[in-house]
C-alpha cells in the first residue's frame, strides 16, 4: 500500500478499511471495470446460470429471473453505482480538507488541531472492528431471513425462481440460496460500508465544527466561507441515489403487479427522498452555532464601523463650510457611504447554515432521478407533459 495514501493527511473516504486493502493486493482496487466485473461475476451471473439449468430465466412470467425488475435493478444498477462513486467522493473530500487547512485552519496551532482530527477519522475508516461488526450485522440478517423472512414474503410468489416445491412445501430455490446467501448480502454489506463511511465523514464534520475557524462574516458565499461544505455533501449524495435506485425497483416491481398501488407507492418515494434528504444535510448544520457567532460579531464590528463613519460623514459634510471645501478636504465621501451600506446589508444576509434553497433543489433532483421510472410506467408521456405544463401555468 502506497505510503502516502496510508497517511491521515491523504485521507481517502473510498480507499480505507480491510475489504479495500484486500482489493488493493489483488490489484483490482484501480480498474473499476475490471472490479464492477468481478462483483457482477459473483452476483448475477450465477443466477443466470443457474436459473437457466432449473428453468426459471425466461418462463414464469413476472416470476422468472429476468423478470425481477427489482433484483435486475439491485444487481446490474445498485452494485456498480456503489463502486464507482468513490472517485469522485474522495476528490472532494481532500478539495475540502485542503481548504480547510489552507484557508480556515492557517496557524500551527489549528494544523495540529485539523492533523489530530484527520487521523482519528482515518482510524474510523481503516477500522477492521467496524467492517467485521458489519459483517456480523449481514450474517445475523441473512440467517434470518434464510429462516423464514424471505419464505414468508414470497407465500403468495407461486413459481417465483427464488422458490422450489419440496414434498408438497416451498422452500428456497438453488437460484433462492443464491440469492439470499450471496448476492444480496453483497450488496447490503457494499452499501453498509458506504453508509459507514459517511458516518466517518459526518463525525469529521462534527469535530471541525467545534475547533476554531477563522469565518469571515463577508464572505460571498454568504456563509461565513464554508458553502464549500455541499461540495462534498452533493457527492455523498449519490451514496443515497444509489440506495434509491434500488429502492425504486422495488417499488417499480410492486407497481407492475398492482397497478392501483400507486398513491401508496407515490407517498413510500416521497419519505425515502425526503429522509434522504435530511441525512445530507444535517451534518452542514452542524456549523450552525459557529455561523451565527461569526454573523453576531460581524454586525458588532461592522456596527462600530459604521458608528464610525456616520460620523465622519456628518462632520465633513452637514456644516456650513463651501461645497469646494467639502469634496476637498473630506475623508468620507457618499460613495464610501454607500459601499459600507452594501457590506452591511449583505452580512445581514449571511445564513445560518452553509447551504442554499438551490443546494436542496439541486439534491433534490437527484434523488428524484431514480423514481422517474414509476411515473412513466403509471403515466404515459402525454399525461406526464399536461400535468407539468399545469404546474408551470
């Protein structure tokens, strides 16, 4: 492992923790396609295989193999996406980490302060304690679901391919273990990492959120200089797509076989959008106290400052003395009046939190993006453009 990369300064969300270092001996942590490769040999192609050899691929209908729009989904869409976003995660990360070093943690002092934090978070990351109480998390949940979850939700599934007929009883399928014990635990325990990982990115947040940051009140961004936060939160998000694509194959699936559960279905999308949602945003939010300090001393100073010119104003302009004396002599002129007056306003400005009404637009749409599918299948594109042209009218 490159020595740089193990350094807590390098600080790599993607590139941490046992499972990535074990990739990284068999040289497949690099060639994602090799690696998307790899794990889709191991999830879905076998049950191509055997679904094939126990003749449940094509036929059954709604119950085969390829049918199963929701493991189609989980598999072919769920498991690549959760590999490929750790690249551009990971480059926001350091962009942030290195603005926060280079602009708001400038002195020794708040370096060895930042150095301590990144090394803990890099601890979290690497922990081999965390991947393997995953694991334990996955192996506990595949046991039971091996021992009647999935049994009893699929009681109505006659013919479905994870089902076989054992004197007279149903009971899982080579295709169902398959499933159940391989490649869905796969995808849980992909996921499970990537969640694990943004808890390490949220507690980091959190800790820079206590230490001293030098805010300055009128900074454009309007946020004291910590807008670039949603850089790395809008990045984050797509651990969240991803789980929403998935998500919406279940609910795309469900749809398909009961047409008139769309209301239902309508308002399950909304709730994981906005749950979704909250889970972005909160750890900005905690720089919340911070803002509102920077915000309080800026209008403090600015307050004195404005004091302060006010009165120059007044002396130099409202006496007796010639115009020409006046725009001579004078020290503070209207023009410096009215660019204090802009700075004010816009420090009145300055938010409470580093995000804008277009960061939650923008995340918004995005986890939107997946459930598009359900409305194009209940709606038709005729129906679709009438209720958008109403809403735009």
């Amino acid at each position: 492992m490159n020595t740089y990369q193990s350094s807590p300064e390098f600080f790599s969300i993607s590139k941490s923790g046992p499972v990535h270092h074990a990739l990284a001996k068999m040289h497949l942590d690099k060639n994602k396609k090799k690696l998307v490769g790899l794990f889709l040999c191991i999830a879905w192609l076998p049950l191509v295989i055997i679904t094939a050899f126990e003749g449940t691929l094509f036929t059954g209908g709604q119950h085969s193999f390829l049918a199963d729009v929701a493991m189609q989904v989980r598999l072919l869409l769920g498991i690549p996406m959760l590999l490929l976003i750790g690249a551009g995660i990971d480059s926001k990360v350091i962009e942030v980490k290195k603005y926060f070093s280079d602009t708001l943690m400038k002195d020794k002092e708040q370096q060895l302060i930042l150095a301590r934090i990144l090394r803990r978070a890099w601890k979290m990351a690497n922990s081999a304690i965390a991947e393997f109480m995953l694991l334990l998390i996955l192996i506990a949940v595949t046991i039971s679901v091996g021992h009647g979850g999935l049994f009893n939700a699929e009681q109505g599934a006659t013919g479905s391919w994870k089902l076989a007929l054992h004197d007279g009883n149903q009971v899982l399928s080579n295709a169902g273990r398959w499933s159940s014990f391989i490649s869905i635990p796969l995808y849980q325990f992909m996921l499970l990492r990537w969640l694990w990982r943004y808890v390490v990115w949220a507690v980091l947040l959190f800790r820079l959120s206590l230490t001293r940051l030098s805010l300055q009140a009128t900074h454009p961004d309007k946020a004291g200089g910590l807008g670039v936060i949603m850089l790395a939160q809008k990045y984050f998000c797509f651990i969240f797509v991803a789980m929403s694509t998935v998500i919406s194959g279940e609910l795309i699936a469900k749809l398909i076989k009961d047409p008139g559960s769309f209301a239902g279905i309508r308002g399950e999308g909304i709730s994981y959008i906005l749950i979704c949602l909250l889970l972005v945003l909160i750890p900005p939010v905690f720089f919340a106290r911070k803002l509102v300090t920077t915000k309080e001393e800026g209008l403090m100073k600015m307050s004195k400052l404005g004091t302060h010119i006010s009165n120059k104003f007044e002396m130099e302009w409202i006496n007796d003395l010639p115009v020409e004396k006046k725009t001579t002599d004078a020290m503070v002129s209207t023009s410096d009046l009215q660019d204090y007056d802009t700075i004010y306003v816009s420090l009145e400005q300055l938010r409470m939190v580093p995000f804008t009404l277009q960061n939650i637009i923008t995340l918004i749409i995005l986890l939107f993006i997946p459930y598009l599918p359900i409305l194009f299948i209940h709606f038709s594109v005729l129906e679709l453009l009438q209720k958008l042209f109403g809403m735009l009218v």
